[in-house]
C-alpha cells in the first residue's frame, strides 16, 4: 500500500489494476482466434514466400532446393538472367506501379470527394443516387475489366464507334496498346472513385450542423467554410480512405492483366511475379519479386501512418 493513501484507497488501486488486467487477458483471449487464423492464411505463406526467395526452388518440385543467399536479388541467376535489383523489366514494373498508384488515388480522391459533397446534399431520389453510383464498384474487377476490354477494341468496341461518328477521331484506336497504362488508369478512376465518395460521404455525415448554421449567419462564402470548416473535420476519413485505396492501388494485378496482358510498357509487380511463379517456371525469382512488393506496400504503410498521425494532430 503507498503511504500516502488510505487503506480504502489502497485496496480500491489494486482491485482497479486487477480488473484491468483481466479485462487485457479478456481482450488477448477474445483475439487468439483471429489471430491463428490470420497467421495459418497470411503469415504462413508469407513465410514459405521470404523462404523461397533465397533458394533456387522451382515449381516442379518444391521439396528440392538450394541455398543461393541473395542471388535472386543481387547476382545473376544464371549467366543470361540479372538479379532483381538488377533487373530492368522489374523496374519497370515499380515504375508502373507507382505511377498508376499515384494518379489514380488522386484522381479518385478528387472525384470521390466532388460526388460525396453532392450526395450530402438534400435532394429527391438521392438515396437511388447513392445506390447506383456504387454499381461500378460493385461489380468484380474482372468482370469491369472484360467489359472495359471489349468497348475499347480497335476493330468492335463501342467507344471507337462512338468517337468516329462525332468526329472525335477518324479511325479506330487501339487504345490499350498505343496509350495502355492511361488507359487502366481512367478504367480504374471509373471503378473505384464510388468507394472513395463511399468512405468520404461518411466522414461527411458526422459533421456538426451548428458550425454551418453559424457560418450561414455569419455570411461566409459556401467557399470559405469548406476550407476552414468541411475539410478539416473530414480530413480522418479522407487519409483513411487514401491509404485503402494506395495498398490496393500498389498490388493491382486483375486490371491490368486482363485489359494488357504480356505486355511490357504496362507491367506491375504484381503482374512481375505472378509471370516469374508461373508462367517462366522460375518460382524463385517470383517468390523474390513478391517479397520485394511486399516490403514497397509495408513501407508505404508505415510512412502514411506517421504522415497521418502528424496531420491529425
């Protein structure tokens, strides 16, 4: 007992630590469930994956292998073949990624934001609005991307149909080879940018209404009050959203493999180490390529979780 303290108030201070352990072990107990399952689905081929990354395992049989360090990363693999960091299709691919990356979440931020602020505004038939916009969304992102695959054709889709007859262009475009990764991009903004007004129209909803009714009397301009009122209560659901949608921005492989495939100018790592594992039989290299992304995607993390943490505060 602290001899400061009464001994009432002592035994009320270890009763209050007691209870507080108990509710830690709780809380521990309550998790281990989750938390086995996500280390047997996550972090157990993650594992094999960093593993293999250091051997000259190949697909055939993935019991026989050697030790090779960090050959697959630095030195040549074999006498034709560079390692990754050498390798200048792989940065390429990084170069891609981050650029795809970059321009598509600030678009859909943008836009997201532009449709959120509209569909927070009082109006009939919003909740239909609301509903349909999420449509894009919706829908699997093969599915969207065989969609976007076939309007886009050079010789049938609609798109090249469209634009000649309004004179837009004078003959059809293959647009998915001679402007590729634009085009991914553009296709991307249309499929995500409802999420982005999703996860924003839902920071908006929990704004106080006595700041704009202050703001109405006062007589700022609509302008003003969404700089110094709207946007700063909403910027927590605006850094959240951006990185959900960053992490998945830097893994994209369906997108872009369905509307590009086997083609070089707009290859991703993802789409990098699926070819390495599969397709040219060397699941070392792959498994190289894939740790690598993960690494870019756990540093990108950390970083946005700092940078958010310093703007909230």
């Amino acid at each position: 007992m602290h001899p400061s303290l009464p001994a009432s108030q002592g035994n009320y201070s270890r009763r209050s630590l007691s209870l507080e352990e108990r509710r830690i072990r709780s809380a521990w107990l309550l998790l281990l469930p989750m938390l086995l399952v996500l280390a047997l689905v996550a972090m157990l081929p993650l594992y094999q994956t960093v593993f293999y990354s250091f051997t000259d395992v190949s697909l055939d049989d993935l019991t026989v292998y050697e030790f090779v360090a960090f050959q697959n990363y630095l030195d040549y693999y074999e006498e034709e073949w560079y390692g990754l960091l050498s390798d200048g299709l792989w940065w390429k691919a990084v170069w891609n990624t981050l650029v795809f990356a970059t321009i598509s979440v600030s678009l859909e931020t943008l836009l997201g934001l532009m449709i959120a602020l509209f569909l927070n505004t009082k109006f009939k038939g919003r909740g239909y609005l609301r509903a349909a916009i999420l449509i894009p969304w919706a829908l699997p992102t093969v599915v969207s991307a065989k969609m976007w695959a076939w309007m886009l054709n050079d010789q049938f889709g609609i798109i090249n149909d469209l634009f000649v007859k309004i004179g837009l262009i004078s003959d059809p475009i293959a647009w998915t080879a001679s402007s590729g990764l634009l085009t991914i991009i553009l296709v991307d903004v249309w499929k995500t940018t409802p999420f982005m007004a999703l996860l924003i129209l839902a920071g908006l909803q929990t704004l106080p209404q006595d700041c704009y009714q202050a703001a109405k009397i006062d007589g700022v301009s609509p302008v003003r009050v969404f700089f110094k009122v709207t946007l700063p209560y909403i910027k927590s659901a605006i850094i959240v959203a951006v990185i959900f949608r960053m992490l998945d921005a830097l893994r994209v492989f369906d997108l872009i493999y369905v509307l590009t495939p086997n083609n070089q100018n707009t290859i991703s790592m993802s789409v990098f180490a699926r070819q390495y594992l599969f397709d040219f039989d060397r699941f070392a290299y792959g498994s190289a390529a894939s740790s690598f992304l993960f690494i870019v995607v756990c540093m990108f993390t950390l970083t946005m979780i700092k940078l958010s943490k310093f703007n909230l505060n």
